[in-house]
C-alpha cells in the first residue's frame, strides 16, 4: 500500500508539473508556434492517460458481462462433457447391471407369487428380500425392522408417545397390567399393577394380546375410553384420558448418604431426567452411584447429552472412527452440571453401547470408578432410515471409541473392581436370597467405595 500511494503521488506531481510549463510559456510568449502547440497538446494528452489508469476502478459494460458469463458457461460445459465421456463406459455398464439386478429381483418376485405352490403374502415376501440384503452383510446389528416392531422401538426411544399410561403383557387368557407410569392418566384413574383388563369400551379382549388392547388405543382417534378391569376378583368400570404420556427410563434413591441414579435406556427424554433426578438430591449428597446394568443402550445423542452433566467443558466424551479411518472427537460442550465428590459406575454384561460410552466416558474423563462385571461389548455405532411402510431398517456406520482412543467392540468395558452377583436374578432385575430379602452385593460394594 505504500509503495502505491508514492507511485500514485509521483503522478500527480508530473502532471502539475506539464501545467505550470505549459501555462507559463502561453504567458510569456502570448503566441505559440504550431510545432509548440502540438508539443503541449501531447504532453497533456499523455499526462490525462497516465492519471486515469491510477485512479479510474475497472469496470464492464453490460454486454461485456453476457459475454464472460457466456464463454465461462462453455469452458465448464465442455470440461463437465469431457469427464462424462471420459467416464461414459462406466456409468452406462453401471447403469445397465443395477437395471438387470433390479429386472431379475421382479422377474423372481412375480415367479414366486404366480408359481408357488402354496400362496405366498407379497408384502412378507418384499420385507424378507430387504431382511436378506441386510443379513448379507454379515453384522448383527444392521437389519430390518417390521413396521409394528418399528413403532414399539420409536415411542420407547422418543421417551414419550400418546396413550393412557401403562404397560400391560398377555398369558393365554389375561391381560394384565405390569406397570404403571408415574403421572400418567392411568395412575390419576386409578388403575394398578396386578390388574387384568378385560373390555376396551365394552368390547372384550378376553383371550386377545396385549398388542391388540395397545393398538386399540394408540391407533384410535378418541380421546378418552371406558376401561373394565378385574381386581380382587371384582370388576370395575373407568374412564381414562388419552394423553402424551412420558416414558420413565430414570429411577433414583438416597442409599445410606449416597446419591444413587438408575438408567434403563438412553431415549430422547433421559437427559432431562437425570437432571431432575439431581435436583431432587439435597445438598449433602456429595457422592453419587450411576447404575447401567442391563440396559442395551438407546440414542448416543442421550448418552452424549448425559455424560455431558458430569464431565468438564472440552474434555472429550467418545471419538467416532468412520470407515476410512478418520476420527473424529465429540468434546463436552458445558461445563459440569453439578459437581460430586467421587462417581462410581455400576455395569455388568448386559450394559452395552450407548451405556457402555456413558460408562467410558465417566471413568476416563471424569474419574469414575466402574463396579461390577465386564460389559458387553458393542463398540460400533448404527445409522437408522424409516422405509415409506413404515418399517425401519438400520446399518452400521461406524465404531466409537472410548476418550483415550480405545476400542471395545467385542471386548467390552474392564471394571475397576470386580463384583458378582451372589444369589440369582429374578423377574424383576433384583437379587433375592432365601429369606426373600432384596440383596445386591454390587450396589453395597459401590456404596462402600464412596463411604
């Protein structure tokens, strides 16, 4: 820019300088010879040049716009038609063998349907062939899913669905409610665990599946349904209310002076539920026990969002490893929720991928403590699609790795103190010994490490 503005000044001056001679000599002679007045007319000439090119911005007439417009729309046009042609070959032998693929897959489809001996559901037919493509690649955890499964799995990973509130299982004659959730119209209706429905507005499902009661709710438009359910051998009539009812997948106590938080799943609502969870938690609480035994993982974005409550901002919560082999870090993004003294982790070999990132992420970026069995083990990473049936079908897209970069697909997570249960688990997850008295010998060890 300096060197600039000396050119631009130098200029400046010559020109002044052309002026004051030219004009002094007018003065002096009052008459110019015409070799002189030509003489002066080209300095002048040449000094107006000189000083337009310093300062005048380049600029085009609108024509000369069109035209470059133009000519660069035809240099890409031609470099575009060379790479096609260059790779012409290629695409139409692509091209032509996904056709004949996709011609043989048709041509076996109707063979089937027309030929068979026995009839054949094309829609089974159609979800089997996806289920095929998906088994293919050899990996368990990428698949198809069925449209009913689909819609079971998406309410229970949104946290929340519309519905009355409970959940219900089926023998070959009853339909019995196994829980109910905490405010839902169901618990404000009254209703109980151990109830049998037997009517959904005075039509019986006596005989009929707990699918068949859930779907007659959750599919119908109403807003409210008379339920008559069986109790102590008597019956009774209810109206409940169809509402968004909020899935519980977080449970908490105070256990002798200890903080203590159980994650069933990792669904969309698991986060805000933690925090509550704390907030409840007075300020004695100084230690804190975070139980992911037995749950088989959920949304990484939860498990993200809820180790997130616990680490430092920036440190990292999990890598991803793509299929090249680049990785990528996902960094704690604020800073701790509330602070605890000391963590412990409980697991066993049911707690796996996102419980198990949850777990490493504790353990190594926020020094917790794990306590119980080897987890399981599922280091990668799914990717889901919902089909327009309304079915779902899922891949593997990559593997996560723990903060310091360590795999644990098929390995699984290494406790710092190892613990097994004593007794066996019953229907209900507890642990109970001979005198039918709750016992979990992992929980008592955990709350002695933080004592």
């Amino acid at each position: 820019m300096e060197k600039n503005e000396k050119i631009d000044n130098n200029k400046k001056s010559k020109t002044k300088v052309i002026k004051k001679t030219s004009t002094s000599k007018l003065k002096k002679d009052n008459k110019l010879s015409k070799e002189e007045v030509k003489n002066v007319k080209k300095q002048l000439k040449s000094a107006k040049l000189e000083v337009d090119t310093t300062y005048k911005p380049v600029s085009f007439t609108l024509i000369e716009v069109i035209v470059i417009i133009l000519i660069t729309g035809i240099v890409v046009s031609i470099c575009s038609g060379l790479i096609v042609f260059n790779n012409y070959d290629k695409i139409i032998s692509n091209s032509s063998s996904e056709k004949d693929k996709i011609s043989e897959f048709l041509e076996s489809y109707n063979h089937i349907l027309e030929s068979y001996v026995e009839d054949v559901d094309g829609d089974k037919l159609i979800d089997a062939a996806i289920n095929g493509m998906y088994s293919y690649l050899g990996d368990s955890y990428s698949g198809y899913i069925d449209k009913e499964t689909t819609e079971s799995l998406q309410e229970q990973l949104e946290g929340k669905y519309k519905g009355v509130g409970i959940e219900i299982t089926s023998d070959s004659e009853n339909i019995i409610i196994t829980g109910v959730f905490e405010g839902s119209p169901a618990e404000k209706a009254g209703l109980m665990v151990g109830d049998i429905i037997t009517k959904v507005d005075g039509v019986s499902y006596i005989g009929k599946s707990a699918s068949d009661v859930s779907n007659a709710i959750k599919k119908s438009s109403k807003k409210s349904f008379e339920l008559t359910y069986i109790r102590d051998e008597k019956e009774y009539n209810v109206v409940v209310n169809k509402e968004e009812v909020y899935i519980d997948s977080v449970n908490s106590d105070v256990i002798s002076g200890v903080g203590y938080i159980q994650i069933e799943t990792f669904s969309a609502t698991t986060m805000e539920q933690v925090k509550k969870k704390i907030d409840a938690f007075n300020d004695d609480i100084k230690n804190i026990i975070i139980d992911v035994r037995n749950n088989s993982g959920g949304y990484l974005s939860s498990a993200y969002e809820t180790a997130d409550l616990f680490i430092e901002k920036n440190k990292i919560i999990y890598k991803l490893k793509d299929k090249d082999g680049n990785i990528t870090n996902y960094l704690d993004r604020n800073k701790v929720y509330r602070s605890f003294d000391n963590i412990v982790v409980l697991i066993n070999e049911a707690s796996a991928s996102a419980s198990e990132i949850l777990a490493a992420a504790l353990q190594e970026s926020a020094g917790a403590k794990l306590v119980g069995k080897q987890s399981f083990g599922k280091g990668t990473v799914q990717e889901t699609e919902v089909l327009s049936s309304g079915a779902m079908v899922k891949h593997t897209s990559s593997y996560w790795l723990t903060p310091s970069g360590k795999s644990i697909n098929n390995i699984g997570l290494s406790p710092d103190v190892v613990v097994k249960l004593d007794n066996n688990i019953d229907n209900n997850n507890q642990n109970i010994d001979n005198n039918n008295q709750n016992i979990d010998n992992q929980l008592d060890k955990a709350i002695e490490i933080l004592k």
